[in-house]
C-alpha cells in the first residue's frame, strides 16, 4: 500500500485560501487520491477524490501533477467551520482505505 | 435516509466485561468497516467485510471479533475489555473497498 506523508497541523486566518500537499512517493499505476475531511466528534467525511491533473466540486479543488507522486487539497475561503482534520489516503482497488493522522486545520478569526 | 447508525453512542465497561458494538446501514453497501480512533490519531483498521458472508482481519483486530450478520449489519464484539480497548470506534459502509465510504458518527467507549 502506497504510504502518505502529510503537515500535522496547518493554521490559517478566515478568507485566506489553505493548500496541503500530501506525498505519496510508491503510488501504483490504478492508485487513486482521496480526501477526507472530519469534524470533532464525528467520523470523516469524503471531500474529494482524483487520478490525474485536476478535480474541483464545490467544496475543494484537488490538483494531482503528472508523476503522480504527490497531490495538494485546495480550500478556497476557509471559514471558521473548516476547522477540522484533512486525511489524504491512497485508494487501492479491492482494499480498505488507510487513514494516517491527517493534517489539523485551525482556522483563526 | 439514516446512513449508517451506530448503536450505542456512549458506554462505559469494567474491564473483563463484554458487549458487542452494532452497526447498520440503509444504503445497500457491500462493503462494511470498524475503526479505531485514538487520541490525536488518525483511524486505525479493526475488521471489515468486503461483501455479506465474508470478514477478514485489519490491522488491529486483536481482542474483537465481528460478524456480518447481513446486508446491512456488522457488529462488533469485545468479549472480555481491556483499558487499552478505550477509544472511539467508527462503523463505515461503501460501494466498493476503496471509494464512497460513509461513517457513522462513533461509539465513545472507556474501559475502567
């Protein structure tokens, strides 16, 4: 399983756009990159997931370059209720997803 | 449409008792999960099942066992607790192994 390495933690003042980048350096060839995002006291939550170049929905934009070894989450704006922490994971086709420690956002007022 | 409903929410045990942890989703995913999640740690892999009928180990599963009691259920069960077994526990569901997961919203428990 490819292993991700991402920020522990990251702080950012309201309005600001966040960018975390996460390494994946022995991603395979049908390897997909996902994120996740979960709030206190609850469990996470799907933000965001892509294979090659970009992919933007309403909550982020994720940017992938073409060696496929690192990607970076984009949060436009952040607000105080983006407080949270952003997981980036491998998904391997036909295995559980692994969650690290992700990267806790604090967004400050 | 509940998602996938953790039962209970909160629990306290002594440790060597037992309880099973219940799990059940309404969105007809194959695939079901159990995390761990520590303080200031990320989610840890107890037992998933890939489809009804079938459960394999993840990367914690000593002192749990599970069962896929169908479709929609997956239980988990810790038969004699341990003060180290004290944490929040995730159930999760999904289409497909690695995409589209949906989390209940946790089980807190402390083992005394």
């Amino acid at each position: 399983l490819a292993k991700t390495t991402q920020p522990i933690s990251m702080d950012s003042y309201e309005g600001q756009e966040v960018n975390i980048t996460c390494s994946h350096n022995n991603i395979a060839t049908n390897d997909y990159i996902t994120w996740y995002q979960q709030f206190p006291s609850q469990g996470p939550r799907f933000i965001i997931q892509g294979y090659k170049t970009k992919v933007t929905n309403e909550v982020a934009s994720l940017f992938i370059p073409a060696d496929r070894k690192s990607s970076t989450l984009s949060l436009p704006r952040v607000s105080l209720s983006d407080t949270a922490v952003y997981y980036c994971l491998v998904s391997t086709l036909n295995t559980p997803l692994v969650f690290g420690k992700g990267t806790r956002l604090s967004v400050i007022a | 449409n509940a998602g996938v409903t953790q039962t209970p929410k909160f629990q306290v045990l002594k440790t060597g008792q037992s309880m099973t942890l219940q799990c059940a989703q309404d969105m007809n995913h194959n695939s079901m999960y159990w995390y761990r999640q520590d303080p200031g740690m990320g989610l840890r892999l107890i037992y998933y099942s890939a489809s009804e009928g079938t459960t394999d180990k993840g990367e914690v599963p000593n002192g749990y066992n599970v069962s896929r009691l169908n479709k929609r259920e997956f239980s988990l069960r810790l038969e004699s607790a341990a003060p180290s077994q004290t944490s929040v526990y995730f159930c999760a569901s999904s289409e497909a192994q690695n995409y589209g997961y949906t989390f209940g919203s946790g089980t807190r428990l402390t083992v005394v």
